[in-house]
C-alpha cells in the first residue's frame, strides 16, 4: 500500500512536500479551498520545482469554484512542470463552498462537471455549457495551443474522483481513473465500496479492473505508544483538527438537510449544536469550518471524546495499524493519505514515514 499526505496549501511550506518525498511517501494531494488556505495550483507549482518523484495533484480540487476548462488548464500547466506525475483529484467540495455559505454541487451537477472535465484533461474536445446568460446552450470547447508549451496533456494524468456516498461513489467508477474515500473502518467495508464503484463503471458499459482502478482513503493516523490513551493531549495534537472537521461536515448536513449526526456524535450533540446557535446566523458559516483539519477551536477541544476520536481516524500502535492497513490493502485500498494537525504535521510526518512507510502489503 502506498501512503500519501494530504496538505493543507500553504505557499511557505512546500518543504513539507520535499520532506514527504524524502521519506518515501507515494502522492502529496495539495488541498483546495480558497477562503482556508494558499492557492493550491501556485502551491502545487512551487513543489513540482522542488521535487522529482513524488506524485503531485490537487486534493481534490473543487467543481463548484472553478470551471471544468479552467481546472483541466490549471492540472495540465502542472504537468507541464512533473510530467508523468501530476494526477488530478476532484469533488463536490463540502467545505470550499460551505465556508462561502454557498451548496456543494448537487450530483446531477457534478456528473455534468465530470462529463465535461473527463475529455478536457485529455486534451480532447468537450461540450461547454453556459457560463453567463445569454450563451450558447452547449458549445464544443478544446485547448487550442497544447503544443507550444503551456500545458502537458502528452503525459497522461489520472483523475481521481472524491465519492463518500453511493451516489458519488457511482460517478467516481463511471468518470475516474481511481477514487477518492473516506478511510475504511474495515476490509469489509472496502469491499462495499467496490460494489458501487463497480455499479458506475457498468453504467458507462466498462468492468472495472481493481488492479488498474487507484482507490485512495483519508485519514488521519496517531500512533500510540505502550499504554497510551487514544484521547492523550499528543494524539489530540496529531489528529483532532481531521476529528473535528468531521463533526463540521455532520453539522452541515444536520441544518442544510436534516441528517442525523452518527451515532458516536450522540454524547456531544446538543452541546456542539448549542454552542453554534451563540454565533449569528448570518455568519455562521465562517465558524463552523474555523481551523478545518488545521487546528481545534479552544471552545471545541471538549469535544474530542475517546468515542468520536476512534470513529473518524486511525489511531493505534504501530503492529496493529500495520496489520489493519494489510487487511484493507488486502481488499483493494491502494493507498493511505494523512492529512495530520498542522502544528504538528512534520512530527506525524516523520514517524509515519519512518514506521509505516514501505511496511504495508
């Protein structure tokens, strides 16, 4: 299995994606969220300059903030500076629209975004809807200068698609080269996965080879020493930012939609929802993702309970993560990506890469 380091875009520290390629790690996916962190596109050409092996993409990129044409262009200048391992991760994106107070692409939307990227990316003709009114219903669209240099489409570059539900699940086997998950609690739940996956491809009159099919999870991982507690200060330093990011998301879709938080979120519920309804409605948007998978709001460390701590990231000694990810690898996951606190991430960093790296499947 390969490991990976999701990255939270920030111009000043492409020598946390040097540092990654040093230590063995496969891909840095660089984060996408224009009201959260750096351009990830300038980040991402800063650390293509910086590198020579690592694979480097976005992760993942956004539909809703930007045009498939203009994301096509953006990862095809990538790959015009590491061809042959830029790759190019995409979805609705939950938080990047949210923290704008804005809903994420419906999936009707999303499978009209992918139909038209899918071709792009390739350098291929696509059909462009309307941008502005008054425009043409559908128009064929293309890259009209690929060959003076501006953009690579020569080197092939593999588009993974962020599926967390059935539904998107499904598009990412009918439009991606692989697929972006949330991390499997287990082998069993991996295999379900596939059974969706699988379902796209056949909508689109493909079987889907899982070998040839690049699954990636994301987590975030702490490994315990003898004796620790999943819920010591270190581990909630390490991998309470990914903990929280997840109780935001429940939140959203508890007032956007009405869903239920999960189970594990049942002991924390009403005062988390209580101490969002204190902040005005009209900007409650920016406190819900403050410190999104970077840091815990200090009125929000309460939160991170032994329970929801276990149920939204990896945290284990070193032979019982080993001997976990071997399962999941076993039924088909093919990579790991971390996404670790940000004061802590070269720590996490460096022990992942010296303990877990190179050690799985």
């Amino acid at each position: 299995m390969d490991i990976g380091v999701c990255v939270a875009s920030h111009i000043g520290d492409v020598d946390y994606v040097v540092r990654a390629e040093q230590l063995g790690y496969s891909h840095a996916w660089l984060a996408d969220s224009q009201m959260l962190w750096s351009d990830c596109y300038a980040t991402l050409a800063l650390a293509a300059d910086r590198t020579s092996r690592i694979n480097l993409g976005t992760g993942v990129a956004v539909s809703g903030t930007r045009p498939a044409p203009v994301n096509a262009a953006a990862i095809a200048t990538i790959n015009a500076l590491a061809p042959g391992r830029t790759f190019f991760g995409v979805g609705a994106g939950n938080t990047a629209m949210r923290v704008m107070n804005q809903p994420p692409h419906r999936i009707r939307e999303f499978e009209r975004y992918l139909n038209t990227l899918k071709p792009l990316i390739a350098g291929e003709e696509a059909d462009m809807g309307p941008l502005t009114v008054g425009a043409e219903a559908d128009a064929p669209i293309v890259h009209i200068m690929p060959d003076k240099g501006f953009v690579n489409f020569d080197d092939q570059i593999p588009v993974y698609v962020s599926g967390f539900g059935p539904r998107s699940l499904r598009l990412a086997g009918r439009y991606g080269d692989g697929a972006v998950l949330a991390m499997p609690r287990n082998p069993a739940v991996m295999m379900s996965l596939w059974h969706y996956l699988e379902e796209g491809a056949a909508a689109d009159g493909r079987e889907l080879e899982r070998g040839n099919f690049y699954t990636t999870g994301l987590t975030a991982v702490s490994i315990l020493e003898p004796g620790e507690a999943v819920d010591s200060p270190r581990v909630k330093s390490e991998v309470g930012a990914m903990a929280m990011a997840s109780i935001h998301y429940a939140y959203d879709q508890w007032r956007n939609f009405g869903h239920q938080a999960p189970n594990a979120y049942a002991e924390i519920w009403e005062d988390y929802t209580a101490l969002l309804a204190t902040f005005p409605a009209e900007r409650r948007h920016q406190r819900i993702h403050w410190g999104h998978n970077c840091w815990v709001h200090p009125d929000e460390e309460r939160f991170l309970t032994p329970k929801i701590l276990q149920s939204t990231c990896l945290i284990a000694t070193r032979d019982e993560l080993i001997e976990r990810l071997n399962g999941l690898a076993a039924a088909g996951l093919q990579q790991m990506m971390i996404l670790p606190n940000f004061d802590t991430r070269y720590e996490v960093l460096e022990q992942v890469g010296r303990e877990l790296v190179g050690q799985i499947g």
